[in-house]
C-alpha cells in the first residue's frame, strides 16, 4: 500500500502553503495526512505527523502510525513528492513503511 490510493497521490492540497521563512522554507503537509487518514480510519489506523514541514519536493519527515483499536504504533517515514505539477505525501521507504502498517494493524 503506497500512499497513493485508488491510483492517485494525495495532493499536500490545493491550499498547501508553500512560505520562505528565513533560511529555508515550509510546507503545510497538514490537507494531505488529513486526506489520507480518511482512507486509513477504516482500517483502524492514523497517522499523526507534524502539521508544517521545512523543505519542499524531495523532504522526508517523521510521523507516527498508530492503530486506533489496538493502541499500538509505529514511527514511518514519509516524503513530499511531484506529481502531475502537485505536492504529494508518499512513503520515504515504502518496504518499511508496509512492515510497520503490518506490525500496528496487527490485534
């Protein structure tokens, strides 16, 4: 399972905020975790992951995957990436990323 369900990427959102603050820049990935947590409820799992990140296409950033029935999580990694011109939320490794969806959906 890539974040990327039904064939399409979860876009970081048509009102994703892409900002210069300072050195480096940030970006709300916050519309995008949203989006895809509604495809992972029903399973039983969220993702809880930093509202803002610094950096753009090609970031990877720590979340937390955590069952919702069971109590139990995982740390993931994710990444923002480029797809068809959007921002879009996918697994940094998605190997690691299946082992742990596996290990928290687990009873």
């Amino acid at each position: 399972m890539r974040l990327r369900e039904g064939g399409t990427a979860l876009a970081v959102g048509a009102s994703a905020i892409v900002f210069a603050a300072g050195c480096g820049a940030k970006t709300d990935v916050s519309a995008g975790v949203e989006d895809f947590n509604k495809t992972l409820e029903p399973n039983g799992l969220t993702l809880d992951c930093p509202k803002e990140i610094k950096g753009g296409e090609g970031t990877e950033f720590d979340c937390t995957l955590r069952g919702t029935r069971n109590g139990k999580s995982a740390p993931v990694k994710l990444k923002v990436a480029k797809e068809e011109g959007d921002l879009v939320i996918d697994a940094a490794d998605q190997k690691a990323f299946d082992l742990a969806r596996t290990a928290v959906a687990g009873s």
